[in-house]
C-alpha cells in the first residue's frame, strides 16, 4: 500500500482525521435540520469554516518546534494587547463586550487566549529547571500569566471562556510536575471563596444561571427554560430518535440556540441514543489520539503542549454536553466542531492544527534518530 498511496497522503495522523472529519460531516447535516432543511444559514458556512481551518491546521504541522517556542511570549503579548482592547474600543452584542474590529475581521481574543495560555505556560514550565518546578519560583509568575487574561475576560463578562483559560492552564501546571499538595490546598480555598466569588464577582444573570442549574423546574418558562427544553429534547430522541429533520422542538422553536450551545440537544432528539454514543465514539478518538501525541512526544515542551491542547478540547465537550444535560449551568459553550460558530472552530482547530505539528515533530525525530 506504500507504494500506491503518495507518503504525504499516507503519513498524515487518518486516525484522528477520519473520525474528525465524520464528527464535523455529521454536525453539518445536523445544522441542517436545524436550519429548516436548508444548508443556509448553518450547514454551509460549518463545512467551509472547517475546510478553511483544516488548511490552516496542515500550515501549521510546517512550523518547527523552534519557531513556535521563539513564538510563545510575543503571542502571549499581542493576545493580551488585545484583550485589553476590547476593553476600551470592543463591539457589544448580545450583553456582552468581547469582539473587536479589524477591518473585514471580527475578531475574539479572549478565544485565541485558550490556546495560546497553553503554549506560553508548557514555553515557561520547559525552560525550567526540574529543581525548580515545585518551588514558588514557578507558581507565582505561570499564576500571574493565568490571572490577567482571566480578569480581563470575567470583564466582559464571559465566565465559560474565562474557565476554560484558567483550566487550560491549570492542566498544564499540574503536568509540569506542581506538587499535588498545592492544587489540593488551591481547590479548598477555592470551595472556601466560592460564596463570596458567587455573590461578589458574578453578574446577577451569572447567579441566575447557577440557581437555574440547581432548580430548572422552579422556573421552567423563564430562567430554567434553556435546561427544561434541552432535557425535552435529548429525552424525547430516545433509542434512535425522531428521523433526520424531524425534531420538533428546534424546528418550532422551542429548544433556544438549536444551532450552537444546544446542538447536541438538537442532534439527540432527532438521532436519539445512538446518535449520542456516535459522537461520544468519535470525541474519544480524537482526544485518545491527542493524549498518544502527548504521551510519545519526545521533549517537555512538547508533552506539555499537547497536554494542554488536548485539555482545552476536552473541556469545551465537557462542559457542553453537561450544560445540555442540566449538569452544569449554562455558560455559553459551545460543542466542538458540530456547533455553527467561527471562534469555536478557530479554537479548536488550532488545537488540532498543533497537536499535527507535534506529531510530525516526533515523527521526524524518530526518523531522525534510525538514520543515526
């Protein structure tokens, strides 16, 4: 087969592109449905997003690991600069102050924070030396790193992104080698603010979401509508669903943001169970795939990256699909590469774009080191 597949072709990482490609194919035919049985609004502009990004993503298995190292504190930088822009000059929609304006482009920072905290921490933690990791020398500044965009995002406000920074980084953190006496005494102090944290930092539409959480039915028609209708939906698919274009709760309009947040919602209902266990099946390929990344990288820097990359995937689908099922409040994420969203697919897709690189990178040091 060597000889009949081109070695560009047959040396690209198909274990993890087959079931990508089907996750995002399928998500394609379920915004669809959930545009009315048109490919407009939802369904095109998915696909050509994904194929775009995908492009970037094989661009970016071309960068070598020096580059993207040497790249790491500048990007860290900018994105920050940008954060901070939004601030001041940032477009509003929705209640929100997050997207700034550049030119054509309408840009997201605090999107292009989730993976760039990931590269400047795995930059800060292989620069190191081991001795010095589990010292306060290498909590307080990856901390401060950790802090500053996640301030910035809580004002804007966006908690779900700004968790996602924290816990992005966190991970990496911990695979750095921190103590584990350190993330347990953090998680005690964190339980021990949450009170204030909840009454002092959320907005009181945040404190709805989470007294939502606890109690949908105690206002089924007004804060708890979102969770009470996603639980409508998943739960009347049941075994194999109601037939393609054939949910009722997102076609009349029941199931709010059939097409971002509650895509699953949306797909469940209408492919039922085994829809579910589909793109349960195919989220556990790419991210098994990105955790042997990892795990066979042959440097620090690379190990942590890949971590960290792969964490920040996981965390999107986590908390996407218990938000959807009423297991966590709802905090505006959406699910990875079913969901009709640029930012989300830019995200996730540089994810991807850099665990290829770091496969290639430790495919050509295998290649290297036979050679030798």
């Amino acid at each position: 087969m060597s000889g009949i597949i081109p070695a560009p072709i047959s040396r690209q990482p198909w274990q993890m592109l087959i079931p990508l490609i089907a996750l995002v194919c399928f998500g394609g035919a379920v915004l669809y449905s959930a545009g009315g049985g048109h490919v407009q609004p939802y369904a095109l502009s998915h696909l050509v997003r994904f194929s775009v990004f995908l492009v970037v993503a094989s661009v970016m298995t071309l960068v070598s690991k020096d580059v993207v190292q040497l790249l790491a504190y500048p990007a860290y930088i900018v994105v920050l600069l940008l954060l901070v822009a939004v601030e001041a000059v940032g477009a509003i929609g929705g209640g929100s102050q997050r997207w700034i304006n550049l030119g054509p482009l309408v840009l997201q920072p605090s999107e292009l924070m989730k993976p760039v905290i990931v590269l400047v921490l795995a930059r800060f933690y292989a620069s190191l030396p081991s001795g010095m990791v589990p010292t306060w020398r290498s909590i307080v500044p990856a901390g401060a790193m950790i802090g500053m965009p996640m301030l910035l995002v809580l004002a804007q406000p966006d908690l779900g992104t700004a968790l996602a920074i924290g816990f992005g980084g966190v991970v990496v953190m911990f695979l750095a080698g921190l103590p584990l006496r350190w993330f347990i005494g953090g998680g005690i102090a964190g339980i021990i603010a949450a009170p204030v944290a909840f009454f002092v930092g959320l907005k009181p539409y945040q404190q709805k979401r989470v007294f939502t959480f606890l109690d949908p039915e105690s206002d089924p028609l007004g804060d708890g509508y979102h969770i009470t209708q996603s639980k409508i939906a998943i739960g009347s698919g049941g075994l194999s669903g109601k037939g393609f274009n054939n949910g009722s709760q997102s076609h009349l309009n029941y199931l709010p943001e059939p097409h971002t947040d509650f895509v699953f919602a949306t797909m469940a209902e209408e492919w039922g169970f085994i829809g579910g266990m589909f793109v349960l099946l195919m989220f556990f390929l790419i991210l098994r795939w990105g955790w042997k990344v990892a795990l066979s990288s042959q440097d620090r820097f690379s190990r942590l990256l890949a971590g960290g990359m792969v964490a920040t995937i996981f965390f999107y689908v986590a908390i996407n699909l218990m938000m959807v099922m009423g297991l966590a409040p709802v905090v505006g994420i959406p699910l990875p590469f079913m969901s009709h969203g640029g930012s989300s697919m830019m995200t996730n897709m540089i994810c991807i774009g850099t665990l290829m690189a770091i496969n290639r990178w430790t495919v050509k040091a295998g290649r290297s080191g036979l050679s030798t």
